[in-house]
C-alpha cells in the first residue's frame, strides 16, 4: 500500500477520526495539508507532526471553498487524495429542531462536502486521476434518534458519492465513503458509563472502534490496491449495522 508523497487534503482533522487520518499519512509517507477550524488544534497537530501543512478554514463559507482549494493544491503541489471528514451535529428531537439548525448541519456536512469534492474534481482531471474519501456515518443507514438533520446530511454524501463515481470513473477517479458507527473519541469518553454499556451491548465485535479502525480503510480506498472500487461505502462499526 504505497501513498509515499501522494498529496492529501484532509478536512476535520482536528476530531478524533481527524487525528487518526492524519497519522496513518504520515506514517505512509503522504504529503498533507490538515484543515479545520479550531487554531489551537492545528498548532498542536504542527508540533506533532512538523512536516504537514495546516490551514484553518470554515467549510460553511461555500463561497471561499473553491479559492481554499485552489490555495491547497498551490500549497501541496497537486491533490491526489481528498479526505471530506469534517462534520456538526446540532441534536434535538425532530419537532424541537429548528430550521435553522436543520440549515446549519446540512451546509457543512453536505453541501460543503459536495463542493470539496467538485472543485477537487476540476483538479484531479487534469491528471486523469484522484481518490475521494468521503466520511459518512452509520446513522446516514439506520437513523438515530434526535438526529434527523444529521442522519440526513451523510445519507445525503452517501448518494451523491454514488452519482459522482459514475460521472468520473472514466477519468481514474474514484469516490468512495467510509461509513463508521460509534468510534472512541474524546466525544463518546463523556458519555455516561451505563449509557456506553447499553451501546457497546449492541455492537457485535462488544467494543467501540477507534479513529485507527477508521482510518485504515481510509488508507486501502485511498490506495492502488483499491483502483477496482468505486462509489461504495464500507462500513467500520464492529457489525452493529450489515449492510
């Protein structure tokens, strides 16, 4: 699996998914630009691994998103590789969730993706090749109470993965998701014990995953040895949902 100096452009990846990612491309050798928007993160992503570039930038300026991805491939010399990993959530139960926050969850997790992956796209024709990753999430398959706009927003990047593999699939480009149920973070560390053991007693496998599990396959797809899959979702969740 060699993605020595391939160019990857990672988005969240200050998260606990975002870490993991981060790392596994370091470790391949990859050349990498992190973005998110919390500068404190970015810095301590710097320090840990100095060789990668970082920016800081909100996806839920649409506007902005092409010139960011211009300003990336300058910066990387090229993008072989996008990452779409950022990602809110704004949790309520359907009849308390404001339209607002419906909006909000929507602009960043899909239609920003939607447009990571359409202005990269423009890029990657030029050389007739590129790798997409787009980070879904298993709630995107099974729904999950009190979050209707998030379980929306990645069924919503898993379809559009799908239309844009076909588009592109002639051009040695292609688009896949990783789809991952409940992964341990510092997110799901704060979770209340009895709540956790509910949840773990639902997952097949009996633990949570971790942002490695994630990002392993996250490197296969991104990979040559993936060269024959394309608009598919695999799913990293320990069995709890078979698709």
């Amino acid at each position: 699996m060699n993605l020595k100096n391939k160019k990857v452009l990672i988005t969240g990846a200050t998260g606990g998914i975002g870490n993991s990612l981060v790392e596994k491309f370091c470790n391949l050798g990859s050349s990498i630009l992190a973005t998110g928007t919390n500068e404190e993160k970015l810095e301590n992503l710097k320090k840990k691994y100095p060789n990668i570039i970082i920016e800081k930038f909100k996806l839920n300026e649409h506007d902005k998103i092409e010139n960011f991805v211009d300003s990336a491939y300058k910066k990387l010399e090229g993008i072989d590789i996008l990452i779409n990993n950022a990602g809110i959530t704004l949790d309520n139960l359907s009849i308390r969730l404001t339209e607002e926050n419906w909006k909000k969850v929507l602009d960043i997790n899909l239609t920003s993706s939607f447009l990571m992956c359409k202005f990269t796209i423009k890029k990657m024709l030029k050389n007739k090749y590129g790798k997409i990753i787009n980070i879904t999430s298993i709630v995107g398959h099974t729904g999950n109470l009190g979050q209707a706009n998030y379980s929306a927003s990645k069924a919503g990047i898993t379809a559009f993965s799908k239309s844009l593999a076909i588009e592109y699939a002639k051009k040695n480009i292609n688009i896949n998701c990783v789809s991952p149920g409940f992964i341990k973070t510092d997110m799901t560390d704060k979770i209340n014990e009895e709540f956790k053991k509910s949840l773990i007693s639902k997952i097949p496998s009996g633990d949570l995953g971790t942002g490695e599990d994630v990002s392993n396959c996250v490197a296969f797809l991104a990979s040559d040895l993936a060269r024959y899959i394309n608009g598919e979702t695999i799913h990293v969740n320990g069995g709890m949902y078979m698709a």
